[in-house]
C-alpha cells in the first residue's frame, strides 16, 4: 500500500494536530485539520499556526490538492477558509455537516445559515475516494464524538481525529450536540479492522504525565495497548464507561466560539457596520458547566 509522507504540527495551545500529508513522488498534498489562532481572553485571531503549514509546503515544493476537515471542531477554529483564500485549494469536509448545521443553526438562534454545506468546496460521502497525487484516498464515515466525522485514509495512513487518541489516551468524548458513545464504539471497530500496520494519526494529544507531544501510532498498538479499548472490550461496557466519564466532564471552553466559525467552513462573521466582527455567544445552550 502506499506510504505517504506526514508531516505533523502540534499546537500547544488547543492540544491539537495538523497535518500536512503527502505524495512523495507527485509533491501533492493535502492539509488535514487546520487550526486558526484564537484568544478567547483579547478576542485575537492570527494565523501562525496555518501560515506554519505554508510554509512547510513551500519548502517541500509541494501542490496543495486540498484543504481537509475532519469534522467541525469544538476546540479550535478551522483555518480552511483563510487556506483556502491563500491558496485557491477546494475545501472539503463530511456530508454529514449539514446535519450538524442544522442542528446549532437552532442552538445559535441563525436562520440564516446555509445548512446545505455550501460552505465547502465539496462534500465526502461514506466510500467515497480521490487522490492525493497518486495515492488513493478513501472516506470513512466516524460519527461519535459529531454527527458529521469522517476519517480520511491516505494509502497505509489513517487521520482518525477525535475517535482514539495515543494508547495512553485511550478515546473521546461523545457528549456534544449529536454525540453517541454506542456510535463511537461502531467508529473504532471500523478502524481497528484496517490492516495492523496502517498508521494512526491522531487529531489531539493531551500528554498525558506531561510527556512530549506524539500523534503517532498504528492500529496494532491500538488494539493492544489502548486504556480504553483495552479494558472495556464489549460494546455495553464501553458505552457505559464514556457515558459516566462524559458525564464528568465541563465544556471545552471554546466549543460556543468555535462552533459557529466551523459550521460555516472556517468563515469568521461579517464585520458589522462599524467594521468589527462579533461572535454570538448563547446562555445557557448547553450541559456541562465547570462547578457541576
């Protein structure tokens, strides 16, 4: 099978991973799960992190083929919009978005959204494949943690985003607006039926002991060394794991914030008659307050 090349950036800030994916014999690529800077505190948005991604393909000589989406983020804003506006590369994410756009367009209180996913240059279906230079690209649909997650496997490479993280991380979350945990445990059966050798590469490591960074791994140290899948080894146990860690948890803290940028295919508000763009920040939306 194919090996393409991956060239990961991690981002501190958000615990999140991007992906630069490519043909090492074409020079296309792909950008997989692009972040855009946000501060929550000054309301600052920059682009370092995206401009980092281009720079890396400007000194690999590499084509940018697409921009990637997992799925819409609940912890960064995506910088699909901004990429593509740099580049003129087709935006692309799972159909299933439109379901989730439909779904916070109410949560927002937005009847003007374009809940058709128009916002992308095209939408990938279950089984759908394309190419990235040479390599054949397939489209697995992952719901779970969203209604709308796809993973995106790139020859021997797998972009499995927020299903398992490293070994040591064991899995996500399912509780947002449309989760399930029993559709989860669905995505990683789906994933760990790949051959053992496909590379993982997962959408966000927490470090956890405060090692160093990794996002790489294989489905055979999944399925052997995972926390998660390890221990609970039937569906039941496993929903009800997820089900009372879920529970648990608070909020991301910008999942409000990001929300109604990723629905919109990365696009930041209109600027308002006085020139400044404002993000509209429902009360009360949501479970999952931090004293709870």
């Amino acid at each position: 099978m194919a090996r393409p090349d991956v060239a990961a950036f991690f981002d501190p800030r958000t615990w999140s991973v991007q992906y630069v994916v490519s043909d090492p014999r074409t020079r296309k690529c792909a950008i997989i799960d692009p972040v855009l800077d946000f501060d929550e505190k000054s309301g600052a948005t920059a682009t370092a992190n995206a401009d980092k991604l281009l720079d890396h393909v400007r000194e690999q000589d590499l084509e940018i083929q697409w921009i990637l989406d997992t799925h819409p983020h609940a912890d960064h804003f995506s910088a699909a919009s901004y990429l593509k506006a740099k580049t003129g590369a087709p935006t692309a994410i799972g159909a299933r978005i439109v379901d989730v756009q439909k779904l916070w367009a109410g949560i927002y209180n937005w009847p003007e959204l374009r809940t058709d996913g128009s916002q992308w240059d095209h939408l990938f279906d279950k089984g759908d494949t394309f190419e990235i230079g040479d390599i054949r690209t397939g489209v697995m649909f992952s719901p779970g943690h969203t209604l709308a997650s796809v993973t995106y496997v790139v020859g021997d490479s797998a972009f499995v985003h927020d299903t398992v993280f490293m070994p040591d991380s064991g899995t996500a979350r399912t509780d947002f607006p449309g989760g399930s945990a029993n559709a989860l445990w669905s995505t990683i059966q789906d994933i760990m039926a790949l051959p053992d050798d496909t590379r993982i590469f997962v959408g966000h490591d927490y470090q956890p002991g405060g090692r160093t960074p990794l996002w790489e791994s294989t489905v055979a140290a999944q399925k052997s060394q995972n926390i998660h899948l390890t221990r609970y080894e039937r569906e039941e146990d496993f929903v009800a794991f997820r089900n009372g860690r879920d529970a648990t948890l608070p909020m991301p803290k910008l999942i409000l914030h990001a929300l109604q940028i990723n629905i919109n295919g990365g696009r930041l508000p209109e600027p308002e008659a006085n020139g400044q763009r404002y993000l509209k920040f429902p009360l009360n939306a949501l479970d999952g307050a931090a004293w709870d």
